[in-house]
C-alpha cells in the first residue's frame, strides 16, 4: 500500500467542489460502485443547484455563509438517508472479509499520513472523519491508496471485476469543537439509525479515537 507522497492543493474539482485547507479535520464519505442511480444523483444535484442561486445573491458574507453551508447539510442528508434506506442494492461491505479488508486498509495510514479520529463501516458506504494536520497530505490521495488496495482484495472473494468504489467522495472541513462532536456522534450511531444495531458499541465496524472526546 506504498504510494507517492503529494502535494496538497486546497481546491480541487470532479463532479462535486472540494476544499482542504492546511490544518483541517475533514468528514468525508465514500461509498461502493453503483449504489445510487444515475438519476437520482442529477435529480439531488439540480435541486442543490437551484436552491444555491439564490444564496449566491446574498451580499451579507457571514449570512451567505451560514446558507451554504446550511444547503450543504441538506444535500448530505438526502444523500446518506438514500444509501441508508437502498437495502437491496449493492451492500459488500456486510461481507466480513470484505469489511475488514476496508477496515484495516483505512487503519493503515493511520499515525503516519493522517490522524483518523473516528469512522464507521455501512453496508455501501464508509463515514471517515480524519485530522489531515499531522502532515496535510491530501485526503483524496490517500483515499485513492486506501480504496485501490482493498478493490484489489475484495473483488475476488466477490468473484467478480471492474470498479468497487465509486469515484466521488463527498466531504466536509469541520469547524469547530462542537461540530466536531456532533460528527463523531452522527458516525457512530449511523449503524443504529439505519437499524443495524442497537447501540453503536455493538457495531463491528466502527472506531473511534477517544483522544478526540
């Protein structure tokens, strides 16, 4: 799982805008190959475009700031019920073997490129929540290491070729100490409000860095 070091770059473009900022703690989510349809991505896209409009047009700086980032959470919520409610899609990672191969990959650089405070495995997608300040490597890089080598190991215990991941990442630069806090929590109990389990303790594939409580 060796890869070359980058450089960060604060701002980077595919589909969806993302931002690093030196020194940031950033929320991201990532999810397997094919689990939302194509439409209704471009549906959660052009209402998020058009209700960002009119917030663009807001002269107030501190105000327009709020509203974004309030439409940003928005969109994030309809984005995670879905993959939380697909419960016959694509779901690999309630494979064990699976799952722990995400797992420890994630863990890896762990200490060494990045600090991960806390992060939790679902059936279609991971929530990671990463201090990016220990050597501020970019995230998206060292997601692609973590993603590359586990689609290497698992597609032949599924039996099958071509993409595991989906290539967009969603994610969030945390503001603050509360913010922060909030994350944690919304991680660690994604498991029980998807009915995967009663309390998030009782989740396998959850971790949590209690250095950061």
């Amino acid at each position: 799982m060796n890869g070359t070091m980058k450089t960060l770059k604060p701002f980077y473009k595919r589909r969806l805008p993302h931002y690093q900022p030196l020194g940031a703690i950033l929320f991201v989510t990532f999810r397997l190959v094919n689990t939302i349809p194509k439409e209704e991505i471009a549906a959660l896209m052009q209402e998020r475009e058009i209700n960002r409009k009119p917030i663009l047009h807001e002269h107030d700086d501190k105000k327009r700031s709020i509203l974004i980032y309030d439409e940003s959470k928005r969109y994030f919520g309809h984005f995670d019920s879905y993959l939380d409610q697909a419960k016959d899609n694509v779901s690999w990672l309630t494979i064990p073997s699976v799952a722990k191969i995400v797992y420890d990959a994630i863990l890896f650089y762990d200490q060494k490129e990045y600090d991960v405070v806390a992060f939790c495995l679902m059936p279609n997608h991971v929530h990671l929540l990463a201090d990016m300040r220990r050597k501020n490597i970019p995230l998206h890089s060292i997601l692609q290491r973590v993603k590359s080598y586990s689609a290497v190991k698992a597609n032949p215990i599924l039996k099958r070729n071509g993409s595991f991941w989906h290539r967009e990442n969603y994610d969030h630069i945390v503001r603050d100490a509360e913010e922060l806090n909030r994350i944690i929590k919304y991680i660690l109990n994604n498991p029980v409000k998807a009915r995967l389990c009663q309390c998030w303790e009782n989740w396998r594939w959850t971790y949590l860095n209690k250095d950061y409580l």
